[in-house]
C-alpha cells in the first residue's frame, strides 16, 4: 500500500479542499462523523440487497461497481485514489440496492453516513455545499459514462478514458475496463494496440 494512511482529519481536510472552503469547527464536524473502513482486495464493500446509507470516499485503493443483467456482469463504475462512490438511487430512497461494490486491490474507505451529514449540514453552509458538489460530481460522472456509450467509438471511448482516468486504466484488470467500456476483451486489445501505434 502507498504511502502513510491518511488520519480522520487529513480526509476533512482533503474534502474541503475539493468541495468546499471549511472554518476549523467544520473541519471538527466533518472529522467526527468520517468512518475509516479496511477492504482486502476481493472483499465486498456493498452487496445487492444492501441499503447504501453512506457516500464513501477512497483514501486509497481501487473498486469497481457492477451490476447483474441476464446473468452478465457490467461494471458501471471503477473508482481510484481520493475519489468519491455511492448507489445514489439506494442513498436518497433508502431502498436495497442492484449494485454491488467490490475492492480490486486492498482498499481503505472513508463512509461518510447520509444521516450524520444532513445533521450536520444544518448547522454549516460550507458542509451544505461539499454535499451539493459531492452529488454534482456523481451525476456529471454517471452523465460522462453515459455519454461515452451513447456517442463515442471503441477506439474513443478508451482515449477518454485514459485522459478521465489514467490510474484506473494502469491499475485495474482489462476485463473490468472493457466490461465498464462495454466492449469485448478482444475489442480492447485491439484498440489499445493501434492507440500504442499511433
């Protein structure tokens, strides 16, 4: 693993500097209701039928998101160092997600509880608008996948990529990639090969 793990504050603090300029007592507020989680690589982080009730944030590690339709695996996320997930839909209606989330390498995971960052959001603008941003990302990210499988060629949609998501691209088994790009392995290695061409 890279690197000395980051403590409770440190992820505050990286939190505000992405999402929100923060005064020191809501920083403390933050702190308070980050929980640090450990996954082995294989380990599951949420399984279909769980109820997502937090917004997580990776320290450190990499995790794919998928999903089962017609008994085939389609990864719809894959997510990196000191980048946010969620099954927002589970999240905001408190219903068992589809989803399911697995760590690809061994992982930690700061949860940040849906319920305990409402309360705090009350009291504090800055952690108010660190929500609005966090859920603004996920959409547009959820918006660029989309986008990508709607309007780009195979050959496109994996350029984007390694620009969006160049350590996910390093990091995470081709077969992930290319299920996240809806293509076959095979498409994939041939678009990666005439990319090295060019």
């Amino acid at each position: 693993m890279r690197g000395p793990i980051n403590k409770p504050r440190d992820i505050a603090r990286e939190l505000a500097r992405r999402y929100s300029t923060m005064t020191h007592e809501e920083l403390d507020l933050l702190e308070e209701i980050l929980i640090p989680l450990k996954y082995r690589k294989g380990e599951m982080i949420l399984r279909e039928g769980e109820v997502c009730r937090n917004i997580y944030f990776i320290d450190r590690g990499l995790i794919r998101q998928f999903y089962y339709k017609n008994g085939k695996e389609l990864t719809e996320h894959l997510g990196d160092d000191h980048t946010i997930f969620m099954c927002i839909e589970s999240l905001f209606r408190e219903e068992p997600t589809r989803l399911q989330v697995e760590a690809l390498e061994q992982t930690i995971v700061y949860a940040i509880p849906k319920s305990k960052l409402e309360v705090v959001a009350l009291h504090s603008v800055n952690i108010q608008m660190m929500y609005r941003k966090i859920l603004e990302e996920s959409l547009i990210i959820s918006q660029i996948h989309a986008d990508l499988m709607r309007f780009e060629t195979a050959q496109d949609r994996y350029m984007k990529m390694c620009n969006l998501y160049p350590q996910v691209v390093l990091r995470a088994p081709l077969v992930y990639i290319a299920n996240y790009l809806q293509m076959t392995p095979e498409t994939l290695s041939r678009v990666r090969s005439s990319a090295y061409q060019q």
